[in-house]
C-alpha cells in the first residue's frame, strides 16, 4: 500500500517494489526497493512524463528533499519524479555490517554483493517501470554514479528511456580501475595544489597534524583509528564546490593546549569522524571499485597499489623534508577495514570483492555507437572524481550524446547550479540549444 502526504509545494508517495536479487534467475530470492514519487501540488492529478533520479556514490540512498530544494523544482515543472533507492542504499534493502551476517559469512557476503552494480541497478529500473510509468519509457537523470548506471542503461535497455541527462558520470568504457586511478591522483594533487594556494596557512597547519598522528595513537570518539593515512583521505572534499573553504575550516583550530600537552580537539575530532565514517554508506566502500571491473581482471586494491607510483602523497617523506602534505581523494583502501568499526566485521568480504575477476561488462560500445535515446551530459572541466578525457572519449563513443563541457561547476554542479544545469541539458536532449 502507498502512503502519500505533503511537503511545502509538492505531493510525496512512498513506492516499495520486490525484485529479483539475481535479474537472471527471475524465480529465486528477491530483495525490496524503496522509491519516493514526488508531483508538483498543483499538477498531482495530471498524467505527466516520468523522471526518474539514480543518485551518486556507489553506496548512496536517493536525496532526502524538503519541499522543492535544488533541482527538484526545476523537475517537477515537467515531470513526476521517482528518487530511487539503489539496492542496497538507504531503505532498499540495506547492505550493512549489520544485515550483511544475514547472507552467511565473507564468501557468501561477497557473492550476493556482486549483484549490486550498475547492471543490476539497470535491470531494477526496468523491473518496476511497467508498474510506474503504465510501460512508457522514462527520461533518467543520473548524477555521478547514477551517471554510470545511465550509461549501463543506454547499453542494457535503451528501449526504457524517453531521454537521458547525465551530470559529472560518463565513465570510461574500457579503463581498468588502475588506469581510473593512474588519472586520478594527479588531478587530486592539482586540486590539493590549489587549496594550498588558497590557504597557503594550510600547509603548515596539515604537516602538524600529520605529525601529530604519525607519533601518536589516535582513537576517535566512535573508534575510528586515526591515522595520518586517514588523515589525508579528508580530501575526498576538495572535489566540491565549497570543499575547500570547509577543509579550511576544519584545520583551522585542531589543536588545543590540555595539561598532557597539545592534542587534537574534541571538536576537530568530531567533525573528522563525521567526514570519516562509513557508517551511513558502507556499500560505497565495498562495492566502490568494482564499478571499474571488467575483462576478467582484479581490482586488486587498484588505489592502494597506484598510489605507490605517486610518492609524493606519502604524508612520511614529506614530512622528512619541507614538502606539503598531500591529501587524497576518492579512493578506498584496505586499511579503511581496520581503521572504520563500520567496515572492520566486513574486512574479508571487502578482500574477496577485490580478488573476484568473473565480473560481467557494464557497458556494449556496439549498442552505444547505435544510440537513438537523445542524451545530454555536463562534463566538468577537471572534475576530480571522474576523469575529463575518460568522459569527453566515452561522449564521442555514444552517438547522438551532446555534452556541456563547463568549468563554472564542481562536481556538485547539479547541487550548486540548479535549476540551470537541469534546464540547460534538458533542453539539449530537445535541440532546444
């Protein structure tokens, strides 16, 4: 039954759907996904085209809007949106350390994770879209990840869409997830480079925490073990488009004088294992690179193994000289499994994902090169998660697709620039510009 109600311009229902946690055995063992319909209050009893919302991460529920924030508003002008919930995030059927121990143990932890990629995602979306949309084919915004999946879609079942918009996700449809992370750390220490710019009192105040935590033992409030590895992760932030200003901020006063000497705050603390924790989004950290699987190879700990090429981000050496501290990005390591509680019980799951080489392909370059779905993608210009060159090869890959190459935006651009990135790619996907 679907309960509907009211939020401040727009009409909510609350959608939950049961579909195969294998799409290639339809008959065995089924999980639940959580969707939330939201209609304009004044068009709730029109029959209006559908947009349907695949979010950002791996890992990530769908946006928790209040009323008609951000692009939302633009959207409802034109459709009824569906937010979904990517299996396994946020209320479908959540993939955690708590329910995990449900499936049996690492082995059969990792097994069942296989089946929460783009490709699955995909074969969801087209599982209940008969059921919301009477059949008709739906127009798809995917952000990031979701952007990801949009292309998965383009290549699994182009028959489901009206259109697609894409923004800060056009993957690569051949890297190996070293040669994604080979491209990305040289665009993180541009973006570290930057903020240093910016802040140039950063670079000592980053060299003192790393010290700091290289000397000592570190715990955090919720047991997060802080160390200057970790430390260093906190640049994940730098590819938004506040992320430096609050990196700033938060190394700003990290240190406060007790009677046992300098220490790490208690505020600086909490706000580090808020920007730490995985756990609200523990399949992020699992299933992360293996969107980058394909061709019977291993992830094999792509980011952790790639980082060794790149000297220059270990936080030792350049403390031994004058060099700054270099922060990381969006990359997951084994030592995440020590360091998080949310992740430690999932260590070994996270092993057998990495060692896993039966990974079936995301994407048919065929099935793109043929493309007729009208398709429109914001490509940010240096964004640091996804790689400019990866997406402009992938844009020429996909006939028909007309890209937006900006550089007004971070990756967040549909979060900062709505309703006008909305509005721009929605009229591409028209001809309208």
């Amino acid at each position: 039954m679907s309960l509907s109600y009211r939020q401040p311009g727009v009409v909510l229902t609350d959608r939950r759907f049961t579909v195969p946690l294998d799409h290639a055995d339809p008959g065995g063992e089924t999980i639940e996904l959580y969707a939330r319909e939201a209609v304009a209050s004044d068009k709730a009893g029109q029959d209006l085209p559908w947009l349907l919302y695949l979010q950002g991460g791996p890992g990530f529920g769908a946006n928790r809007f209040v009323g008609r924030q951000a692009w939302l508003d633009r959207a409802l002008k034109d459709y009824r949106v569906l937010l979904l919930d990517q299996r396994g995030t946020g209320s479908s059927t959540p993939a955690t350390r708590q329910t995990l121990p449900l499936r049996g143990g690492p082995a059969e932890q990792a097994a069942y994770l296989t089946h929460f990629r783009a490709d699955s995602i995909v074969r969801d979306c087209e599982a209940i879209r008969p059921e919301v949309t009477g059949g008709a084919p739906w127009t798809v915004l995917g952000q990031s990840f979701g952007g990801f999946c949009t292309v998965s879609y383009l290549s699994l079942a182009p028959e489901g869409l009206a259109a697609a918009v894409i923004t800060g996700g056009l993957p690569s449809l051949h890297a190996h997830a070293d040669d994604v992370y080979r491209a990305a750390y040289p665009r993180v220490e541009r973006k570290v480079t930057a903020h240093y710019a910016r802040y140039p009192q950063d670079v000592e105040r980053a060299r003192r925490i790393a010290d700091h935590l290289l000397t000592h033992d570190v715990v955090l409030p919720n047991g997060y073990r802080f160390t200057a590895e970790a430390f260093q992760s906190l640049g994940l932030m730098l590819g938004t488009s506040d992320g430096s200003h609050r990196l700033h901020h938060l190394l700003e006063d990290a240190f406060v004088r007790t009677p046992a000497g300098l220490e790490l705050s208690d505020a600086f603390q909490e706000q580090a294992q808020s920007l730490l924790s995985y756990a609200g989004h523990p399949l992020y950290a699992l299933v992360h690179e293996s969107i980058y699987a394909q061709g019977g190879r291993p992830t094999a700990w792509a980011a952790e193994r790639i980082r060794a090429e790149f000297p220059q981000f270990d936080a030792a050496k350049a403390l031994a000289g004058d060099a700054p501290v270099f922060f990381t990005g969006e990359t997951v390591h084994p030592w995440m499994f020590e360091a998080d509680p949310a992740l430690r019980p999932l260590r070994d799951t996270a092993g057998l994902l990495a060692a896993r080489t039966d990974w079936h392909p995301l994407y048919d370059p065929a099935r793109l090169a043929a493309n007729e779905v009208p398709v429109a993608a914001a490509i940010y210009h240096d964004d640091m998660y996804v790689d400019t060159a990866h997406s402009l090869e992938t844009a020429r890959a996909i006939r028909g697709l007309r890209t937006w190459v900006t550089d007004e935006f971070e990756h967040d651009g549909l979060r900062t620039g709505a309703p006008r990135v909305l509005d721009r790619l929605l009229a591409l996907t028209r001809d309208e510009v």
